[in-house]
C-alpha cells in the first residue's frame, strides 16, 4: 500500500527582507483630517534613525501626489516650500510638525475623515540607497495645532 501524501508546492515561503535597514523608527503619525473637496493636508509624525539618513519623498494612496516641505516665516507671514529632503541625523528625534517640516498631500482623491488611518510611504535614502517604509497615520481633527491660513496652496 503507497501512501499519498498531500503535494506541499503550495506551502508558501514568506521571503524576509534582509537588506540593510536604515532602522528608522516612526511614531505619532498623524494626517489633518479635511473638510469635503479639500484639496491638500498635511501629514506629521517624529522620526528617527539609527543611522544618518534622509527622508527624500513620500507617497500615498490616499493623494495623487505627496511633497515633503518646510514651513517657515518670512517676516510676518508663514510660508512653506518643497524641500530636496529632511536630515535624520544618527540618534536623533525629527519632528515633522504644523510649523515646521510636513508630508503635504497634494490633490486628495477623496475627504480625509477624522480617526480613519491613512496609509503613507516614505521614502528614506541611507548611503546612497533607497528604501521604503509603511506607516500608518491616524487622522486627527483639523484643530489640531491649527494654522488655518498657512495651509494655502494655491501656487501648486
Ligand atoms: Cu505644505
């Protein structure tokens, strides 16, 4: 008597990605949730990196572009402008925050509604070499450390 055993070709092996890791670390993700036919938001969060690293873009399902920028005054008014990339120095806390360095998400698909996670991607550039992270930002109501006229986008 032959016994048959269950063919196992279907077992599937679950490939762990071994590259070298920034090993950037993200917390406190968060996107300003939007009012309908909002265009634009921005996204926060405080990262960092076991080694020097740059933060060099971004992405999300939930924008049809993402830009990383800077905001800061000049004079009396508070602009804010696309930068190359934001520097995560070894050891050290970044902070992307209203006022400072943001994720805008530009020409959203749909209305961000607050407590929904919206998934982002970063790109993150160690040595010469891209690599991409998942992270998860909760939406927070829009008067969350509000700014409300330094959002303005209407030159992209
Ligand atoms: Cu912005």
């Amino acid at each position: 008597m032959t016994f048959l055993y269950k063919p196992m070709g279907a077992l599937a092996l679950w490939a762990v990605c071994a590259a070298a890791q920034a090993q950037v670390s993200v917390e406190n993700a968060w996107v300003r949730a939007t009012v309908p036919g909002q265009k634009s938001t921005g996204a926060f969060m405080t990262l960092r990196s076991a080694s020097d690293a740059r933060l060099v873009a971004a992405q999300s399902d939930a924008a049809r572009a993402a830009e990383v920028h800077e905001m800061k005054m000049e004079g009396d008014v508070m602009r804010m402008r696309e930068v190359q990339s934001v520097a995560l120095p070894a050891g050290q806390t970044v902070e992307l925050k209203p006022g400072g360095y943001h994720i805008m998400l530009l020409d959203l698909g749909r209305q961000i509604v607050e407590g929904e996670t919206v998934p982002l991607t970063l790109v993150i550039e160690t040595a010469g070499r891209r690599e991409t992270l998942r992270v998860q930002a909760q939406a927070r109501p829009l008067a969350s450390a509000a700014r409300p006229a330094a959002h303005g986008h209407g030159a992209h």
